[in-house]
C-alpha cells in the first residue's frame, strides 16, 4: 500500500463526530459524516449555497430542491445500538 492509500484508509476509518443534514423538498435527508466540526460546517457551506436550485435526484430522477443544512453532533454511542427481540420459550 503506498502513502496516499495508508492516508484515504486512516482518514476513512477515523471516528466521526458530527455530521451535516441536507433535508430536501421531497421530504428525504441526506448526511454527509465527518471527524470534526469545521469539516461538517466546510460541508454545510457549499450545501447551502444549492438551496433553492432544482437538480434531478438520482434515486428517483425527479426535479428536486434543497431547502435547508444543518450541522450536528454524532451521539457518542450512536452506531452501537444494540437491537434485542424476544426469545420464543417451548
């Protein structure tokens, strides 16, 4: 593996922290995760500068608009949750 993969590898297994919400006129969200505040609100920028421009979604292929960003904080434990169903006793 060279440098810039070992790079993209520690970047991309690095813990996240925050993330920025795009909420779109159809209803759906999308979050763009990231390690540090600053990255998330680098994100938020640029997301921003979209609302109110209509695209064509690439899940659907309908005209769609952002209409807000927002910047978030991860719960710590957030991806542990652990999920128990019931047991079925004989």
């Amino acid at each position: 593996m060279n440098r810039i993969e070992e790079i993209i590898a520690t970047r991309s297994s690095a813990p996240k922290a925050f993330r920025a919400v795009t909420t779109y006129d159809n209803g759906t969200e999308r979050m763009h995760e990231t390690e540090t505040e600053s990255q998330a609100q680098n994100w938020a920028i640029g997301e921003r500068q979209k609302i109110g421009i209509p695209f064509v979604d690439r899940d659907s292929g309908e005209p769609v608009m952002r209409v807000s960003v927002t910047v978030e904080a991860i719960p710590r434990w957030s991806g542990y949750a652990a999920v128990f169903e019931p047991q079925d006793s004989e």
